[in-house]
C-alpha cells in the first residue's frame, strides 16, 4: 500500500509537478507552483483534487486535506 502524503508540496509532486497537477484541477501551472511553494491547495480546489488523485490511484479524503493543511498552520505559528 502505498503511504499517503503528509504536506501538499508531496501530494503535488507525486501527481506528477506542477503543471501535471495543474492540469488535472483546472489551474494554470504557475498557479500549481505557487501552491506548492506555498505548501496549500485552497479548499475550493479540494473536489476536483480528490477525485484526482483517484484517478492517479491515491485514496485521499477531505480528513487527509485538512489534517495537510493543520499541520502547515502549525508549523507557520511554531516559526512565527
């Protein structure tokens, strides 16, 4: 069974970068990049996300999104 990612930025690259990602959701691939760099995904996208990634045979949930994006809110409040 494969592990599933723990932050956007690896869920991203395992549906291969950017612009693979991009295309996939509907967003232009500077608009993947930035939300990578970012390490986010806006909740609006999260749909067409899931229904992506299962294609690409990831079984993610919306649990599995929000606990991504806890963890990101966390670390920015432990740097701040």
């Amino acid at each position: 069974m494969i592990q599933k990612p723990d932050t956007f930025r690896t869920l991203i690259a395992r549906m291969g970068g950017p612009a693979s990602f991009g295309a996939k959701i509907g967003v232009g691939e500077w608009t993947a990049i930035g939300m990578k760099r970012r390490n986010s995904v806006n909740p609006t996208h999260w749909a067409k996300l899931l229904e992506a990634a299962k294609e690409d045979g990831m079984l993610l949930t919306t649990d599995d999104l929000v606990n991504m994006r806890l963890a990101r809110s966390s670390k920015q409040e432990t740097a701040a």
